[in-house]
C-alpha cells in the first residue's frame, strides 16, 4: 500500500518477558520470492520473533508490516488469513489422526471461512461441491511432496522427515504468500532433505516468500539469498550469505555463546 515491494517489514520491535528483553529493536525486511534465513545462537529471540510476527504474542513497542499494511497486534488467525503463515508440529493429538485429516484440519484451523472464499473465488456450487475441490487440493499437495502414498497413514508413525513434509503441506494448503518455517531440517535424513529444499525453491520460483529459522549453518549459506544474524534479541548482521560467514560480529557471537 506504500510503494514498497518486501512484503515483510519489522521496524523496531520490542519484546520483554518479565525482565528478559527477548528482542530488543529489531529492524529488518524480507524480500519478495525470496529464501531468508534468520539464525543466532540459542536464545537469540528468533522464535519470540517468528511469534511476535504471527501474533501469538503481542510487541511492546515497534510494528510489523506485511504487504504495506500494518497487521502489529492481529490475533494469529487474522495474521494467517492474510497469507502469512508458519508451519505447526504435528502434536500428539493430530498424531493420532490421518495425514489427510491433518491436511483438512489445517484448511480448517488456520484461516477459517475466509479461506474459502479465497480459494474458491465466485464458487456458487453446494458445500459438496466445496470440498471435494478442497479434497483435491489436498491430494495435489500430498502428492507434490511426495507423501500422498501416506495419506491414509495415522501421522504419528510417519519419520521425522515425512512429518516436515507433511507440515510443510498444511500451511500449503491454507494458501499463504509467505512462510516462516521454525528449523524445517530438523530430524530430516540428507534425501528427504535435499527433496525438501528443492520443493521450497521451486515455491519460490512460483512468488512464494520463505523465512527460515534453521540450526544447520550449510543449509542456512547454501539456500539463503539474505540471512539476519540475531543477538541478544538484537539483529546484529543482516546481508547475503558470503558477507555474513565473514562478520567478525557473527564470528564472535557464535564462538562467545
Ligand atoms: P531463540 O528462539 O533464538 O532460541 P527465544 O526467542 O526462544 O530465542 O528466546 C529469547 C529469550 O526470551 C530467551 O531468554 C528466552 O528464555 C526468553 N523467552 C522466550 N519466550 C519466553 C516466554 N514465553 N516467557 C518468558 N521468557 C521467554
Ligand atoms: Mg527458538
């Protein structure tokens, strides 16, 4: 709405917990179709940070921006409605339930009624008509990550792997512009891994936006365009991949701990 193409945007924002100043003015942008990397040592305030963009908690000072509009202190399924969505676990109770009835959930949990008429634009069909087309786009995305053999599978007994596919095909499937993705890798055998990445650059190619929290540094260099080096909750560096391996700052905020 203002001219400026990152559809993520966070000025100054501030989070205390008690007296623990978990992000303390942090500053920074994402740019559109792109993979960005948000690391730091344990600590660092990234997911206090993934938290305070989805609004599950709210800032003590400083504002979010997505797409030029102020969403600082939407409720999480507003943030999400828009299109700016993170991955969830599969918890043990969604364990106990099918892959596809997991993806049906997410549809359902994550933007609500507003996504139908999102996804199915001018639709004047019957409520059947609806989900068999939601049905089918489940299937799709089962079937682009490679996971649809799954489908009738109950989630908990999938591997580590097959359940980040898996949640990374629930927040597909709600449609969103841009995703935050809290360590994707984690748990993820090389194949699957490699099989994982080239999904998300793929989505990339197709306008999708990823901000990625991830421990394994090679993953973070190799498939970032623009990596934000969090401190202390402040972003101590921020630039593309090569000019971060050679900060001295970063250097020393990962060797100092
Ligand atoms: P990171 O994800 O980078 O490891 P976090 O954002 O989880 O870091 O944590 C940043 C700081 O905020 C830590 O000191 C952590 O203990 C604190 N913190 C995070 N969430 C809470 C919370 N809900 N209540 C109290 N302190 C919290
Ligand atoms: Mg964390």
């Amino acid at each position: 709405a203002d001219g400026d193409d990152r559809p993520l945007r966070v000025e100054s924002l501030t989070k205390t917990f008690g007296g623990i100043l978990a992000v303390d003015s942090a500053t920074f942008a994402v740019e559109r179709g792109s993979i960005t990397g948000l690391i730091g040592p344990n600590g660092a305030g990234k997911s206090t940070t993934f938290n305070l963009i989805t609004g599950v908690h709210e800032p003590d000072s400083g504002r979010i921006y997505f797409d030029g509009e102020d969403i600082t202190g939407l409720q999480p399924h507003r943030v999400a409605e828009r299109g700016l969505v993170r991955t969830f676990q599969i918890t043990r109770e969604l364990g106990e339930m099918t892959v596809l009835e997991n993806m049906l959930l997410a549809f359902q949990n994550q933007r609500g009624e507003a996504l139908w008429r999102a996804v199915l634009p001018g639709v004047r069909g019957s409520v059947v008509d609806q989900e068999r087309e939601l049905l089918e786009r489940a299937w799709e995305t089962l079937e682009l990550f490679e996971i649809d053999h799954l489908a009738h599978e109950e989630a908990g007994t999938l591997s580590g792997g097959q359940r980040k596919l898996l949640e990374l095909s629930r927040a597909l499937l709600t449609d969103p512009e841009l995703l935050l993705l809290d360590e994707p890798m984690a748990g993820v055998n090389p194949t699957l891994e490699g099989k994982l990445l080239e999904r998300i650059h793929d989505l990339t190619d197709r306008g999708y936006t990823f901000l990625i929290v991830e421990h394994d540094m090679d993953v973070i260099m190799e498939n970032c365009e623009r990596v934000i080096v969090m401190h202390q909750g402040s972003v101590l560096a921020d630039g593309p991949p090569a000019a971060i391996q050679a900060d001295e700052r970063v250097i020393e905020a990962y060797l100092g701990g």
